[in-house]
C-alpha cells in the first residue's frame, strides 16, 4: 500500500501544484483544463488553507503527497470545527491528480482507496487527541456513495472499537467515525 502524508497548503504551494496539473491536462488536450483551474483560483482568492486546526468551521484545501515520488496526488477539501473539547473534521471532497485520474480502472481503484484512507486516517488521528472527537465523510457521488457503504458494511466494526471509534452510516451521504 503507498504512503501519503497531508501538508498544508500555501498559495506558493497551490500555485506549483496548480502548474504541474495544468501541464499533465495541456499534454493531453484535456477538457478539464478550466475546471481544475477554477478549482486553484477558488482555493487562492478565498485563501483556503493554512493550519487545518487552527481555521475552524472554514473550507481547508490540504495536499496528499505521495511519500515514494513527492508528488501531490490528490487536493483534499476539509472543514474542521472544534467547540471545547469536542472537535470534527468532515472530509467534503478529494480532488485527484490528473495522472491518477488518467489510470486504468483497476490501479485507479486502488489509488483511489490509498489516498482516501490516508486521508481518513489523518482525521481521524486529529480527533483521538480530543475528548470528543467526530470524523465525517460526505460521499457527493454516486461512487463516493458505494465506496462509504461499502467501508461499513466490509469493516471489522470490532476492530474499529478496539482503536476507540464508533463508526456508523448517516443515509447515503455520510459515514461518521466517533471516538468512544
């Protein structure tokens, strides 16, 4: 399984990666060259980033960094919001890079599962340092929906309790991690 890291983003940052996508979308011809830069011109000019636990209830873009390459495979979009010792990170979206996006089926599958369980894992260890801590996934889309449903109905629930969470499928859009 790959490794990630989340890092914070900067408009420096956002910028580079900006560059290095645009460029992988302009070899290609791609189609998708104005909506990925609509999604780095929102990102800058609302200055979307920035230390995830210090912009509460605010939309915060953070890099997934593929630990072997270096490169950022995925722009993930959070809200985080903390009242006391209560704290919540609500994982709104994943933005893939175009080399991802352009894999086969299969291996995009799994890049898809490695990227967004970092991403989880990221959260969810965000809020085993408070007492009360609440990790939420929206699923947008159809896909995102039967990759939630499928987290909960192919989980070791048992396992997820001995780790101090109680995991649960909110409708079809949400998938909620607690901590216990």
């Amino acid at each position: 399984m790959q490794s990630y890291n989340l890092q914070e983003l900067n408009a420096r940052k956002i910028s580079a990666i900006q560059a290095d996508w645009i460029g992988e979308l302009e070899k290609k011809n791609d189609s998708l060259i104005q909506l990925s830069s609509s999604l780095f011109d929102n990102i800058i000019s609302q200055k979307n980033y920035g230390v995830l636990t210090k912009r509460h209830n605010k939309d915060t873009y953070m890099a997934v960094v593929n630990s072997d390459t270096g490169e950022t495979d995925a722009i993930v979009h959070i809200v985080f919001s903390k009242l006391g010792s209560s704290s919540m990170c609500k994982i709104m979206d994943i933005y893939h890079a175009p080399h991802v996006s352009d894999l086969e089926d299969e291996m995009y599958n799994t890049k898809y599962y490695e990227i967004f369980l970092s991403v989880l894992a990221n959260m969810l260890q965000i809020n085993q340092t408070t007492s009360y801590g609440v990790t939420k996934i929206y699923a947008r889309d159809d896909i995102s929906q039967k990759t939630i449903q499928a987290i909960d109905s192919d989980s070791n629930k048992r396992l997820i309790r001995k780790i101090g969470f109680e995991m649960n499928l909110l409708g079809r859009q949400w998938l909620e991690f607690k901590t216990i």
